[in-house]
C-alpha cells in the first residue's frame, strides 16, 4: 500500500470498502445469515473505510511523532468518531442497548487489519528507500 495522498485517496477508500463489503458478506453466507438492514450497513461500510482511510492518512503528517503513540492517536480518533456517529443516530433514531458495542467492534477489526497493513507496507518502502541511498552513498 502506497503512502496515503490526495492523489490515490479515492482509489484506496475503494479497495478498503470493496474487502471489508466482500468480508461481511462472505462471512455472513457461512453463517446462514440475512441481513435485514443491508442498505444501511452497505453505506456505514462505506463510511468506515471514509474514516479509516482518512485517519491514517495523517501519518504523513504525525511522521515526527514515535509510531505507536500515532497508532493509539489514530485509533482513538476513530473511536471517536464512531462513539459520536452512534449517540448522534440514537438521538434521532434510537438504538439497541449495546449498539456502542457493535459498532466499535465493526470499527476496530478493519482498523487493525487496515493499519498493520499499511505500516507494514510503509515500513518496507522506508527500508527499500535505505537501501538504494546507502548503495547511492557507497557508489560515490
């Protein structure tokens, strides 16, 4: 996975959207179960790989700041707006009692998938980049 940028922003929102849709409805055959909500839950897949895709977008921002405070960072300014999204449509709509719940587990499985990702791919690249300066730096 490339770093995050205005330029494939887009295109990485689909990727996550098409994985996290494709893993709830593959999940759901082998369960036997029907989605009765399933227009509503389609668009808050949508959502979720919004927020997910934005929030660790940051990173090229937070750079200067050790990793795993960002990770914490991050992932708490998901929960955030998550926890926010929930009382907001109970308010207006009403909810079940451990919708919080819910919805924080809905969030926290793509998150940690979606970030030990791109981590991994951005710590790769850092180190390929290492390499071929520590070659350039040997040539001269």
């Amino acid at each position: 996975m490339k770093l995050i940028n205005r330029h494939n922003f887009l295109s990485l929102v689909c990727m996550s959207f098409t994985l996290i849709v494709c893993g709830k409805l593959l999940l759901e055959k082998l369960m036997g179960f029907t989605d009765r909500h399933y227009t509503e839950n389609i668009f808050t897949c949508l959502a979720f790989s919004v927020m997910i895709t934005a929030v660790l977008s940051l990173h090229y921002y937070l750079q200067s700041f050790p990793l795993i405070p960002v990770l914490i960072g991050q992932y708490l300014a998901i929960i955030g707006l998550v926890a926010g999204l929930v009382k907001l449509v109970d308010a207006v709509a009403g909810t079940t009692s451990d919708a919080m719940w819910q919805m924080l587990l809905s969030v926290t499985v793509p998150y940690v998938i979606s970030a030990v990702i791109y981590y991994v791919s951005f710590f790769r690249q850092v180190k390929k980049a290492n390499i071929i300066l520590s070659e350039l730096s040997e040539a001269e």
